[in-house]
C-alpha cells in the first residue's frame, strides 16, 4: 500500500538524522497496529555555503579599498543577505561572524552557532593614471614617515620604496 505523507523537518537536522513518524509503518502481525515509519535524511550542499556542525563557513572577496577602510556589506545567510561589517584594517585572511546566524541546534532551535567568514582581498590587476596617481602620492607619504617596504618587486614594486 503506498500513501503519501506530509512530514516536519525540524531546523538543525544534518545528513544521517532519522526521524520517527509514529503509527506509519507497516501493519502489525494478526492485525495488530502499525510500526513505526522511519524517514533517513540526506542533506545536500550548498554551492557557497560550507557546514561544520553548528557554524556555517563561507568566504567573502572585499576590494583593497574596503579592507583598508572598512565598509557594510550585503552577504548571503541560511536566513537570506544580512549587512556585514567590515572593520578598517581587515587582513586578508581574516574570519569575520555573525553570531547566531549558523545552524539551528537540533531540538532547541534558539541556539544557533555562528556564521563566519573568510576573506579575500582584490587587489586591481591594472590602474588608471588617477588611481596610480593617488596610490604613487600615498606612498610618498608613507615614505616620508618613515616607513620602509622590503618588498621592491612586482605590480607595485618601488611605489613604498623610499624617493630620494
């Protein structure tokens, strides 16, 4: 006998959780009542979203503007785009939260672990005469204070060096 059946899936339950429906299995010996239905989840991934437990994982990509200067983003939750802060100053590779914005405990579905975020910055691949400009001025002036880059090699090779 086949029968179709609407069945709750509580928030938090992750690939191996069973569920017991009560009275739904098959009928019991000599007429007796039925078994107990049991229902095996599989949880699919998803695409940008990464579970571990109780936390959620992702990784977000700020311009070198925004990590040097902080901004508020939009990012995607299990609960839908939430504003995140970017602090000024945030480092590539930097795990930024929102708490309580991850998986549901199974059975309390108040508590919640927390969503983080791994960043990576974009640094620009060209420049425009302004652009170039400004960064040559900034890091004049960085020079100026004193402050000594060993790094003189590469897209912005002798831009921290210091100007005689």
């Amino acid at each position: 006998m086949r029968k179709k059946l609407r069945i709750n899936i509580p928030a938090g339950v992750d690939t191996g959780t069973r569920l017991r429906v009560a009275n739904e299995g098959n009928a019991g010996p000599r007429g007796g009542p039925s078994g107990d239905l049991y229902v095996f989840l599989n949880v699919q991934n998803h695409p940008h979203l990464r579970r571990d437990g109780l936390q959620i994982h992702s990784e977000i990509s700020l311009s070198y503007l925004q990590a040097i200067l902080g901004d508020t983003i939009e990012v995607e939750t299990v609960d839908g785009t939430e504003p995140l802060d970017i602090p000024p100053g945030t480092q590539p590779g930097a795990v930024l939260s929102l708490n309580g914005k991850g998986v549901p405990k199974l059975g309390n579905p108040v508590a919640r672990g927390n969503h983080q975020f791994t960043v990576k910055v974009q640094l620009p691949t060209k420049l425009n005469t302004e652009e170039r400009a400004l960064l040559e001025e900034l890091a004049g002036h960085h020079s100026r204070k004193g402050h000594k880059h060993p790094h003189k090699s590469g897209l912005f090779g002798g831009l921290f060096s210091q100007h005689d």
